[in-house]
C-alpha cells in the first residue's frame, strides 16, 4: 500500500511537470514481438539473479527465509491476493526506484552512475527488515535491474523481472507447503 502511495505521489509531481507515468517507464509495447523481447529479457534476467542471489546467499550464509514465511500465502485466496500483490510490487518497485528515483539521483549530481548507485543503496535500505547480508544482495539486485533498464532505455524488461520474481517465490513457496 505505502508503494502505491509513492506511486500517487510521483504521478502528482509528474503532473504538475505536465509528463506522465508513461515517461518514466518508456513508452508502451507496439507490437506483441517487442513485448515478448522484452519478456523473454525479463525471464532470462530472473534466471540469472536468482543463480547469483543464491550463490551470494550460500557465501554470506545468509538466510533468506528471514520474516519470509510470515507472509508466504498458504491458502489458495492467500495465494491469489500474494500474486497481485507481488506483480504490483514489481511495478511500483520499478517506477520508484530505476524510473523516478534513478533519474533525480542522476539529474541532482550529473552522473549515471551515482543515480544508479543511489537508488541500488535506497532499494536495499528498504529491505532492511531482512538482515545485512540480505540488504547487501537486494543492493546488487536493484544495481542490475538499474543496469537492465539503462540498457534497455526503458523499465518495461525490469518491471516484467522484477514482478516475474516475486510472483514465483510465492508460487514456488506455497506450492512446496502443499
């Protein structure tokens, strides 16, 4: 809910710019092969952060179950109110932090790179709740979904990942209580 807080709160400050929601992510899809680029960049993307954040998470013994299965859905309404609440968090999660967020962090200091970094720390900063070790890999995590939207000059492939992965650790986790 406090995202899509956020959320209004962009738009509103967008608005008085006279630009939209539509500027920070990029644009739409034009065709159905740019949307399943986009996807398939997306899924390859889960693919390998979720080798590295495994692999970082065995070398830090870090422990991502952390307050995680307090909120794993274990009834099949659970699960469709966790899937709707993950695939949005995506989207938030990527408009505030690699679309708006990003791009003040650049504009205030003149440099790509800091706006990356900075909004990597903030998006780690906001999930502190699950420990160091887990805050430092969700920092890489927001670096590289930074890096993806850099490349592709728009958040739609980042926005697709990012819900994609939330979507199916709820999946994943309910489905191995059954």
């Amino acid at each position: 809910m406090a995202e899509w807080f956020l959320v209004l709160l962009i738009w509103l400050a967008l608005r008085r710019r006279g630009l939209t929601i539509g500027s920070l992510v990029s644009g739409r899809w034009e065709t159905l092969g740019r949307f399943l680029k986009d996807l398939g960049l997306a899924v390859g993307f889960v693919v390998v952060i979720i080798a590295i954040e495994q692999a970082l998470s065995f070398l830090l013994h870090a422990n991502s179950d952390t307050g995680l299965g307090r909120i794993m859905p274990e009834t099949p309404l659970e699960l469709a109110v966790y899937l709707i609440v993950a695939a949005t968090g995506g989207f938030c999660e990527e408009l505030i932090f690699r679309g708006y967020l990003m791009q003040q962090f650049s504009a205030w200091t003149g440099s790509s790179a800091a706006g990356l970094v900075g909004q990597a720390v903030l998006f780690g900063l906001g999930h502190a709740y699950y420990g160091w070790k887990l805050m430092f890999i969700i920092m890489l995590h927001g670096s590289l979904l930074g890096l993806l939207a850099c490349w592709r000059k728009n958040l739609r492939p980042a926005m697709l990942a990012h819900g994609l992965q939330n979507v199916l650790g709820g999946a994943v986790a309910f489905l191995s209580r059954a």
